[in-house]
C-alpha cells in the first residue's frame, strides 16, 4: 500500500494493520495526545469511591493532572489538578471528606465548585477579584457506576455509550453498587497501541494462555463491535475458589479503558502512555458487596489477582517482544484475520479517522 494511503479507510475484508511507525516514532506520543486523548472520554473510577462530599479521586489523562471529587450538592465533578497561581497541585492523593481544595505550593484554596476563595497575602494585588478565578472543568459521565470524564472535544456521552447495553451477559454482570478494592499497576515496554491490539482479540489466547485457554471455550469465543467499544465474550467454567461458572464479558472503551466482567467481579484496566515506547497499566479489582459476606471471599479474591498476574505477565511478555519487532525495521503491515481481529480492525479504523481529522482537517 502506499504510504500515503495508509489512514485511508479499510474494509475488514482486506484490511491491513496500522504500519510500524504509528507505535515507534517520536512525534507519535503528542499526536496521541491531541488526536485522542483529548477527543476522548476516559475511565478514573467507580462512584461509590466518591461516595460523599470531599470524596476524591487524583489522575491524570495524557499528562493531565485532574482531581474528580463529589461537591457539597451531591455532584460529581472534576477539575484541572492544577493551581490557577503558579501551576501547583490541589490534591495529591486519593482521600476523603475535603472541605475544599488548597494548594500545597503557595496555599490558594477552591470551594468544591473550583472557585478561588482565598489567596494568601494578594489582598493589595490590584483588580484581584477571587470569585472570576475558576479551576477548568471537565465533563463527567457515569455508566453502570463508573466515572469517565471528557474534554469539550469528546462526543456528547449519549452518544458514545450508545449500544454498551447491547451484549445480553451484561445482565447479571453489570458493576453498579460493586465497591473498590486494590489496584495494582505494571509498567511495560511497549506503546499503550501495542497493548490494546493484544486485548482486542482472542486470536493468541491458545498459543499466550494456556491456563485462560482452559477455562474460556474457543470455540465460542464471540466479538462484536459498537461505535466507540467492542467486546469480546465466552462461555467461562473454572473451579468455584476461583470464577465459576457463566459468562465472561470483555469490552474495549475507545481508545483505552478495558473492562472484564465475571460474576460478582470487575477487572477494570486503563493503559496510560508513558513514552513512545512504554506504557502503564492499571489494574484496578472491583467487588460486589455481598462477597464480604461470604466467608470464602478473601481466598477467591486472592486466587483472582494471582490468575490476573500470570495472564498479565504473558500479555506483557509478548507485548515487549512485539514492540521490539515494529522497532526492528522488519515489519511491514500485515492482514488481518477477519474473524479474530475484528476489534483491532475496529480500533485501528477509529485511529485512522482520528488522526485523519488531526493531520489534515478531514
């Protein structure tokens, strides 16, 4: 394919991968940040983590810094981590019951509705007025419990999370009420791109997996894609200290918020680009509140985040080696499996739309 054509749309039928420059060059790590991060909505959490007024939660989506907390009126709102004086940070963790946000460089203080309320010392500061210095907002959506934010650029929320009820395993597996419980993050060597395609198919599962593999059936292993997601189901039979019985359920959120859902549980990763080649992964657990009550809750929660672990050591192993082959100066775009890879196909589609309209204003 010519160069030139290569963010030209591609029908599934023939389609072709993203070209190796799209995961290894330089500039690609501010493209990423303004043709899709900020065009985007991103998962921070679970609303029951912000359950109260103060309540807040510190993140940061492509480099910025944001603080999403519950106001005084029961909204959950979030705002630029970043001091409106000389660019210090509001809240530095995790935490709860804030009566308001103050900066831990020079002490200005923001009501939970962002509005400055006092500045130390600027009270001879001529035509100083607190009340016209607000924190930028961004927009908060939340779906079945959990919190995404988005910039003005983000499609409206309607919009994106239309056909997230569709699959019918949602029923029975939605993480509304389900509460926080650890999170764990690894680093890997690779772009965060390099990570979701790996997600995206059930393709390397038999040759990636082999303990996944046994309890998924692959034969039935199902992909569908909507306009901003996709996800991925199977049948799911493993012993009861661990999953169970029933369903598995995988979405993808555009461009990176990944959701595995299993009975009574959420696996919930958000691949954060670190670099052009290096990414982290958060692994955040949450748990339906009637485990607690189950005295062989603790062990199965155990036994998950060690399943977890040896599964995302094999996606991270096989990522690095994938990353070190498009830096290789091999690789040249190749097809794409129109039954397994229909979600990368999916994903790459929305890449090459987004830096389409980036690049050249299509």
């Amino acid at each position: 394919m010519n160069p030139a054509d290569t963010l030209a749309p591609q029908p599934l039928s023939h389609a072709l991968a993203l070209p190796a420059r799209f995961y290894t060059d330089a500039g690609m790590a501010a493209l990423d940040r303004r043709a899709v991060f900020a065009e985007s909505w991103q998962l921070v959490g679970h609303e029951t983590q912000v359950a109260n007024a103060g309540d807040h939660l510190v993140t940061e989506i492509a480099g910025l810094p944001i603080v999403v907390l519950r106001d005084t009126a029961g909204v959950i709102r979030c705002f630029h981590n970043v001091c409106r004086h000389r660019a210090g940070p509001l809240a530095l963790c995790d935490g709860k019951g804030l009566k308001a946000l103050r900066c831990k460089y020079h002490g200005w203080t923001y009501t939970l509705d962002g509005v400055l309320r006092s500045a130390p010392e600027m009270a001879g500061a001529e035509d100083f007025d607190l009340a016209s210095i607000r924190l930028p907002e961004l927009r908060v959506g939340v779906w079945h419990g959990l919190v995404f934010v988005g910039g003005d650029a983000a499609p409206d929320f309607d919009d994106f999370t239309r056909g997230f009820e569709d699959p019918p395993q949602l029923q029975g597996l939605s993480p509304a009420g389900y509460v926080f419980h650890k999170r764990f993050t690894y680093e890997v060597a690779c772009n965060w791109k390099t990570y979701c395609d790996n997600y995206l198919e059930g393709y390397h599962v038999p040759h990636i997996h082999p303990a996944l593999n046994r309890l998924l059936d692959y034969r039935q292993y199902r992909t569908d894609c909507g306009d901003w997601f996709s996800y991925q189901t199977s049948p799911l039979e493993s012993d009861a200290a661990l999953y169970g019985v029933g369903d598995a359920l995988y979405y993808f959120i555009y461009p990176n918020t990944m959701l595995n859902l299993l009975r009574g549980r959420l696996q919930a990763n958000r691949i954060v680009p670190l670099g052009v080649d290096r990414c982290r992964v958060e692994f955040d657990y949450y748990f339906a509140p009637a485990e607690d009550d189950d005295p062989g809750a603790e062990a199965r929660r155990q036994a998950d985040y060690d399943f977890s672990h040896l599964v995302q050591h094999e996606d991270i192993a096989i990522c690095e080696h994938v990353q070190r082959g498009l830096a290789s100066g091999s690789y040249a775009a190749g097809r794409l499996n129109p039954l397994r890879e229909n979600a990368v196909h999916h994903f790459h589609e929305l890449l090459r739309r987004a830096y389409r309209a980036a690049t050249d204003g299509g």
